[in-house]
C-alpha cells in the first residue's frame, strides 16, 4: 500500500467522523448503530448501542449527553482496570466518553489524555470536558501513527474500534510502545477480521470508514504487536458482537467477516 494510498484512507476516514462530530447526536437519539458508519435510515438510541457493547446503565449515565455518540465496538473501561494516580492515554478519542468515564477512575492525581486527528471531535470533546468540569483530562489533535505524547509516560493505553482505521498498524503499536512506562499495558476494544474480504468490500472506502475493510486477522495482530515488543498478549474475540455488528453494513453480511475482540498486551 503506497503512502498516496494511506494518505487518500487517512483523509477518508477523517471526513468521516468530521460528519459524525458535527452532527447533534446525543444520549437520547442517534441515527449511527454501527461502530464507526452512521446509518441515517436507522433509529436506534444510543444507549441501546452501548448497552450492546458492554457498557453498564451506570457508566452511560454518569455522563452528560453529547460524548457518547454510540461508536465504537467495545468497553474498553471493563478491561482497563484503571487505578488511582495513573496516566491513560485513549487512541482515537472521539467525543471524549471513554476519557471521561475513566477520569474519576486515575482521580485528581491521575490524567486522561485523549488523542484525535479529527479537529471537530478535538472541538467537541474540549467543550465536553469544560462542562464535566474535568481539569485533568485534556484532547490532543494528532495521528494515532505519531502520538503527541512524550516517551514513556502514560500507564494505560485505551482504544474503542479505532486501530483498524490506521492503514498502519505497526507503527500505531511502535508509538503505543514508546509513549508507555515499562510494565505499561494496552486495553484495546477493536474488530478482527476472521475471514478474507471479498474483492469489492476491500475496495470499498466507506466500509473501511466504517470499521470493517481495515480489521486485520489475530495472526496479523500478535506479529505487530510483538515485533512492536510487546510481551503477555492476548487477543480474544467476542462472538456475540455479531448482534450488533450485523447491523453495520446488512447488505455485506459484514459479521461474517469481523468480529469485535479484546486486545490486551504489556510493555
């Protein structure tokens, strides 16, 4: 894949979620089911969505409308095992929901640093957090491939349906490895792909936006993660994500080729 291509997919899914930010879509309503591709002719509330991604009634109201846009594939929170003084680092932050939910978490001794290449997500996320009043929790704008992240200072790295979306892969996880401490972990919520595209869904540039053309196998996963450096990995798929991801793209049959998975891995 040329750097002109990896550019061109870049931009894609940039223009993408610029969409997706600028729409007004909160706790109460949402025309986006899927991970990452807004479905107008759906409606489906968000709180359904992230019910059926794990997330708890608890988590999804602590926070105030307008953060959770119901993307993503995963509750990344649920693996995080967030402690009391900790750095977290969450790759691809969107409207900022998962920094939120875990700045009560790290406490005031703690920082969230949100990381998005998206200017309108940054927007939207930077007003989210002066209405939650979260002074330790701030939104970088940046590429996820070069992290605006100093070495070796964040305890935990986040991410939710995000890394698929990088054309590559290896080098999200060699910035990953970089900005860690030692003993740092990953606890990522993203799709896999479990068995080969058909040549026209590969092609198809609003697919891979939507978080599906741009999952790659665990077999692809483990190499990049290890030669990375990574050790203590693990990826485990979750059958049952079919239930929501089916209604992604209907017309691809898409939970026939992706599935969502927990990745998780120590520096």
């Amino acid at each position: 894949m040329t750097e002109m291509k990896n550019d061109q997919i870049r931009q894609g899914v940039r223009d993408n979620y610029k969409q997706v930010a600028l729409k007004n879509i909160d706790t109460n309503s949402c025309c986006a089911p899927s991970c990452c591709t807004p479905d107008e002719n759906q409606n489906i509330s968000v709180k359904e969505i992230s019910q059926k991604m794990g997330y708890t009634t608890e988590e999804l109201t602590s926070i105030p409308n307008g953060a959770n846009m119901g993307l993503g594939c995963g509750n990344p929170q649920a693996i995080a095992a967030l402690k009391e003084g900790e750095t977290v680092l969450d790759l691809g932050s969107g409207g900022g929901f998962d920094c939120f939910l875990a700045a009560p978490k790290v406490g005031l001794n703690g920082k969230v640093i949100g990381v998005d290449m998206t200017p309108e997500m940054i927007s939207k996320a930077r007003k989210n957090a002066e209405k939650l009043q979260f002074k330790h929790v701030e939104f970088r704008l940046g590429e996820i491939e070069n992290l605006p992240v100093a070495n070796q200072s964040v305890d935990v790295i986040m991410s939710n349906c995000v890394i698929n979306l990088s054309p590559n892969k290896l080098r999200v996880f060699e910035e990953a490895y970089r900005v860690l401490k030692d003993g740092g972990r990953l606890a990522i919520s993203d799709v896999i792909l479990t068995t080969t595209l058909p040549t026209d869904m590969k092609q198809n540039m609003a697919l891979y936006s939507g978080c599906i053309t741009g999952a790659s196998t665990i077999e692809e996963l483990t190499a990049y993660l290890q030669e990375a450096g990574f050790k203590n990995i693990q990826i485990t798929p979750k059958d049952e994500s079919k239930e929501f991801i089916k209604e992604w793209a209907p017309e691809h049959q898409v939970e026939e080729y992706i599935v969502s998975a927990i990745i998780q891995a120590v520096k």
